[in-house]
C-alpha cells in the first residue's frame, strides 16, 4: 500500500470520528496530493556553490516536470538548520516523499524521526548520513565518494612510481563535515599510502567554492613553496586555484600537477586544456533516477539501500574527447 494511500486512510478515519468538527472546517488529508492524484516531492538542496550544484538543481527541476511529479523545492544555502527547517516545512506540507541533499553528514536523527512518524518516506540524495538507524531514510541515491578519492590517488601513485625524492601535496577540501569531503580524503589517503614518497603537506577546507578555493591556495603557495601535487575536491576549487597558482608565477599542469573531482564543463575544458592532469567523475544527473525512486517508495514498494550512479575518469586526452558531448 502506498504511503499516501496510507495517509489517506488514517485521514479518513480521523473525520468519521470528529464528523461534526471537520465537516465545519472541511478540514481533509489527501497526502499533499492536492487531490489531482499527483505525487508531491519536497526536495531541499545544499545550495549552490558550485556549478556541479547548478547542474544537479537543474537536473532534479527537469525530470520532476517530465515525471509529473510536483515539486517543492528549497535551497539551504549550504546552512543545517536551513536544510532542518526546510523538511519540518515539508512534513507540515504532508508532501508525499521528501529528499535532501545532506549539508553535513551528522545531526539529522530528530528530523528524520519526524518524517517517519508522519508516515512520509526519505530518500537521500548525492550525500549520506551518520545515523545509525537505516530505517529513517528509504535509500541513498549518489556516487561512491571513496572510490572517487581512490581513483584519484591511484592514479598520482601511478604517475609518481619512479620518483625517488618527496612529492608535496596539498589538498583543498570540501565543506568540513560533508560526506563528499570527509570521503573523498579518506579514499585518496588511503590510495597515496602504497607511495611514501606521497606527503600531504597541508589539507584546508575550500568549502566547495571557486572563491574560497584560490583564497587557500594562496596561503599554501606562501606557506609551502615546494607544492607538487594539489588534490582538490571538486573542480571550482581547483578552478580557483589555477588562479593563485597563475599568479605565484607558476605553470598549473605542468610545474604543479592538479588532480580534481567532478567533470563538470569548466574542469573538462582545463583538463582538455592542460592545465588540469587528471579528473575523476560525479555525475550530478541524478534527476531522473530520484523521480523513479520517488514513485517506487510513494507506492509502498520495496527499494535498494544504497544505489549508486556510474561514473568513470578522465584524462587530458580523453576530455578532450568529451567535451563536445559533454552535458554539464
């Protein structure tokens, strides 16, 4: 049974007992549905800090309108309590599913508990969560962000295997806490440590942002002025720090080697353009796959814990290949 119909039905119930008081206020639950039988997906986005954010935005707003599926949409502004404050406006809305992508990966227990007793089901998108109860969310839908972090570092292990002398790296980070950040530095360390001539030499938060990425990389030229390798996060901070790497006279590409993640147009045309030497993909395409998700878990069916999209790499050779066809 659907979990609107569900709702429905306790709605039902609930007017047979209180006849007189609901006839008045015609007051009545159709599951967010409006009563034109559509689903309704609350769904609140980390922000847009990034043009792999811009992308995946479109993405859902697109396949919801091809779905038929209305769609609430909320922008968090990469802040928790917005995102909070977002699925509670959500749960009063009684919408038929909610989805979120996760600002941070801890501290969303109570929310959620809320969700489930309201009967509404929760699908995680792009990035997870820490709790330790799985029945408050349906399914996690998004990428593997160890393994992105791995390729990435198997391939500098890969690259460097003759070297007989340090190589320094630094690491621009993504947004402190966030399941991208936090994974994709665990997967790319874990890969460096088949090398120990690998040394991260300093590893600071970008926040995700083409600004904030040419900011720290600026400190770590002045701090560090032997940088080998820099391993960012997402290709706007890597964007960013071709700027601050430009401007400390030195030839990104070549004098430091930058290895990003994401693959989105911009990150492409430097790699195809030299100045990047390695990407590994995030596709953030995930629209259509969530509208199907959402009418699976809407109509009460069973679905998988975890699904993940599929993604491959790049280098300069092959983005050049890319580009022409490339999406986003």
């Amino acid at each position: 049974m659907s979990t609107r119909r569900t709702r429905t039905i306790v709605a039902a119930l609930a007017t047979v007992l209180l006849a007189g008081s609901m006839a008045a206020c015609g007051n009545s639950d159709t599951g967010g549905d409006g009563g034109d039988g559509k689903i309704v997906l609350g769904f609140s986005q980390v922000g847009a800090e990034s043009g792999w954010r811009t992308a995946n935005t479109t993405s859902i707003k697109e396949a919801a309108t091809e779905a038929g599926i209305e769609l609430k949409f909320d922008d968090a502004q990469q802040k928790q309590e917005n995102q909070i404050k977002a699925i509670r406006n959500f749960i009063q809305q009684k919408v038929d599913v909610i989805a979120f992508s996760p600002v941070v990966e801890s501290g969303w227990d109570t929310v959620l508990k809320e969700a489930k007793d309201a009967g509404i089901p929760v699908i995680l998108t792009d990035r997870a969560v820490d709790s330790a109860d799985k029945t408050l969310y349906k399914t996690f839908l998004g990428s593997d962000f160890v393994k992105e972090g791995r390729l990435a570092g198997e391939w500098l292990v890969e690259q460097t295997k003759t070297a007989t002398g340090p190589v320094n790296i630094v690491e621009l980070q993504g947004t402190t806490g966030s399941a991208p950040a936090n994974d994709r530095k665990e997967g790319f360390a874990a890969a460096i440590a088949a090398n120990p001539n690998l040394k991260i030499v300093a590893s600071q938060s970008g926040d995700f942002k083409r600004a904030d990425g040419k900011q720290v990389m600026e400190q770590f030229l002045k701090a560090n002025p032997d940088i080998d390798v820099l391993f960012a996060h997402n290709d706007d901070m890597g964007l960013g720090a071709l700027e601050a790497i430009t401007a400390a006279g030195k030839v990104p590409g070549k004098d430091i080697t930058i290895i990003t993640i994401d693959a989105v147009k911009d990150g492409m045309q430097a790699l195809a353009d030299g100045k990047f030497n390695f990407i590994a993909e995030c596709s953030p395409l995930l629209g259509p796959q969530l509208m199907e998700l959402a009418k699976k878990v809407d109509a009460g069916e069973e679905v998988p814990a975890r699904i993940e999209t599929e993604e491959t790499t790049f280098t300069q050779e092959q983005a050049k290949e890319a580009l022409p066809n490339r999406k986003y």
